[in-house]
C-alpha cells in the first residue's frame, strides 16, 4: 500500500509528496517562500483549517499569513484567547466580553470592573506579553457537548453554555491553553508563540486590544478615536439588553421558542424611534443654520438606500421636501474607472463618479 500522497502548495506552485498524516504545519515547512510574516493557517481545498490538521488525501493547500484577511481573523482570535486567559490569571471569577472590532482591534470589557485602573491595564498588558512568550501550545478536541458544557459551567462561561444549547449537537468543539478553555468559530494557531505582537491599552470602560493591521504587520496603532462610534455601541448595547439578547446564544434561544417575529418588530420600532430622532435634529439644522445637505456613510450593501428612503419620509412628516441622490448613479462606465497602484478598479477615487452629472443635478 502505498503511504504517500501529493499535496499541491498554491504558494510556491509545487506538487509535493508527503507521508499520509502529514501535518500542515510540516507541510508548511516544504512550502516555504521568502516571507516576513510566518504561517497561521491554511486552505485545504478552499477551507479554512488550522496548522496541525493532517492531510491524508491528496490535496491542493494554500498557507496564509496575517497580510490576508483570513490570516489575520485567525491571529485575532487567538489573541482574544490569550486575553481571556490573562484576566482569568490576573481577576479570577471575572468575564471577558469582547464588544466591538476598531480599526484593527478589538473594544473589550470586564464584567463588574466598570472602570479599570492604570495598572489594572498594565497587570493585563504583562500578562499578555508573559503568555506569548510562554508559547503555550493551543489544542482542538471534540467532545461530548454535556461533557463540554459542565466543563464551560465550572469556567461560569454562561454565554456559551447558552449558545452549545442553541445548537444540539452530540459532539462540541473544546479549545484548550495551558489551564484555559474556550470555544471559537474559526482556526486559531498553533500555540501563543505566534502572537507576538500585541498589546492593551485602557478605553472608555473598558480596555482596547491592539492588534497589527494587515497592511503594516509590524507595528501596532492605538491611535483610535471613536467617540461616535462608541456612542452607538453604548446605545446598541442598551438596546440588546432591553431585548434579552446580549448574546448569540439568547438570541437563538428566543428564535428557538418562536419570540423571533416579536424581536423583529420590536428592532423595527427601535430604528423608527432612531429615525425620527435623526429626522428632528436635521430639521432643527435646517431651521437654525440653513443646513441643506445630509451625507449617509456605510460599506456596500450596509442599508444605506433603505436608511436613506426611510429618513426622507420622516422628513416629509416634518414638512419638508428631501431629495435622495444615491452615489450608485453616478458612477461611470466600467473601461472609465481608474485603478490603483495595485491594478484593481478604485471606486474610492473622485475620477470614478461623472461628476458633471452629479453637480448638474445638485445644481437642480
């Protein structure tokens, strides 16, 4: 019978013969390409999987780093882990939550410390540089889930527990660290070694976790300022509360016992109250400084057309008279759109709207 089979490594165009169970992490080593940046996962086939995955059939594999979006999730999530494990050193009994994504970190909270101190944060920071040092292996195993679940009730991880009974499903997967257990939803790296860039620096009630940013690997930026962005999230929280839903699991938990279509119209209400209150700030602009012009900002295929339509009818209800102007008219033809340095259509640039059109019609 014969042990071997091929792989083929998208990232230096080669067919290799490796032994059936051969690791991507060994697998990884045949592959290697000048790089500045080691390996955090894998494509196998198009899959995202961790490094210590074994290959036993013949498969096409493409190593990522943290320059990829995946690559960087993975990094991410493994250092969510590493600070969960440094606040369970450092405040036995307290809950890590992880709020928000900023920039390139996160925006996190301790459960009951509203407010942490200079040297709570430094305490964290430490500890955090002490347990990527440590290099601290990280291992996947599936269990039984009642198994899995006393385990993350003995760890009172009782967002969890909520989410494993959303889900039934005879075997759960159980992340372990040194004395840490967890439960993600994505590949993380093999052990803490290779999160060697991160930091804590303390924010608004919480603290925020530094991370590299994917185009510039070798740094950390702390440098963010989100105070509207942060006020949103303060509403947003209050909001999930209100509703009982402050996490995934509750909010299935509510989904499973048929309160979806109540959680629905009850979110309807809430942005119509938004809404209106948006509507009467704009009007009370209008009527005191002569503001003309409202700009709605989001990623593609956020909701900023529906936003739009919706706020001009609370507008309308106010007495006035809104024109919606989308940017997707606007744009021109696709053999007009400048590129970038890197060759990729740049819809960002001012050259890719007709913008005799759109004044035009402003004008109008």
């Amino acid at each position: 019978m014969n042990d071997t089979i091929k792989v083929v490594c998208e990232n230096d165009s080669r067919t290799h013969d490796v032994a059936m169970g051969t690791t991507l992490h060994d697998i990884a080593l045949e592959c290697r390409r000048g790089g500045a940046h080691p390996f955090l996962a894998a494509y196998v086939n198009n899959r995202i999987k961790e490094l210590s995955y074994k290959v036993y059939t013949p498969v096409t594999v493409r190593l990522i780093d943290i320059t990829e979006a995946e690559g960087h999730r993975v990094y991410q999530r493994t250092a969510i882990f590493m600070l969960q494990k440094a606040v369970g050193d450092l405040f036995p009994g307290r809950t890590l939550y992880v709020r928000h994504s900023l920039g390139s970190g996160l925006y996190c909270e301790i459960e009951g410390m509203p407010e942490l101190s200079s040297a709570d944060t430094e305490a964290i920071a430490l500890r955090l540089h002490e347990i990527a040092a440590a290099d601290y292996p990280i291992a996947r195993t599936r269990r039984p889930t009642g198994e899995v679940r006393e385990i993350y009730r003995a760890h009172g991880f009782d967002d969890k527990i909520a989410l494993l009974d959303s889900r039934p499903r005879l075997y759960s997967d159980l992340y372990t660290m040194d004395d840490a257990v967890g439960y993600f939803y994505g590949a993380l790296t093999p052990s803490t070694g290779y999160v060697d860039r991160v930091d804590v620096r303390p924010y608004y009630n919480g603290l925020y976790l530094m991370l590299p940013d994917r185009q510039n690997p070798s740094s950390l930026k702390d440098d963010i300022h989100a105070d509207k962005m942060l006020d949103v999230f303060r509403g947003y929280k209050s909001w999930v509360d209100i509703m009982g839903v402050p996490t995934v699991g509750r909010l299935n938990g509510k989904v499973l016992s048929g309160d979806g279509s109540e959680l629905i119209k009850i979110a309807e209400a809430f942005h119509e109250k938004q809404l209106a209150t948006i509507a009467d700030t704009i009007a009370d602009a209008n009527s005191a400084r002569g503001t003309r012009l409202v700009l709605i900002s989001g990623p593609s295929s956020s909701g900023k057309t529906t936003f739009a339509k919706r706020l001009g009818i609370q507008l309308r209800i106010l007495g006035m008279n809104p024109v919606l102007i989308s940017l997707d008219d606007y744009f021109v033809d696709r053999d007009k759109t400048p590129l970038d340095e890197n060759g990729d259509y740049d819809y960002e640039a001012l050259e890719a709207i007709d913008l005799e059109l759109f004044n035009d019609h402003l004008r109008r």
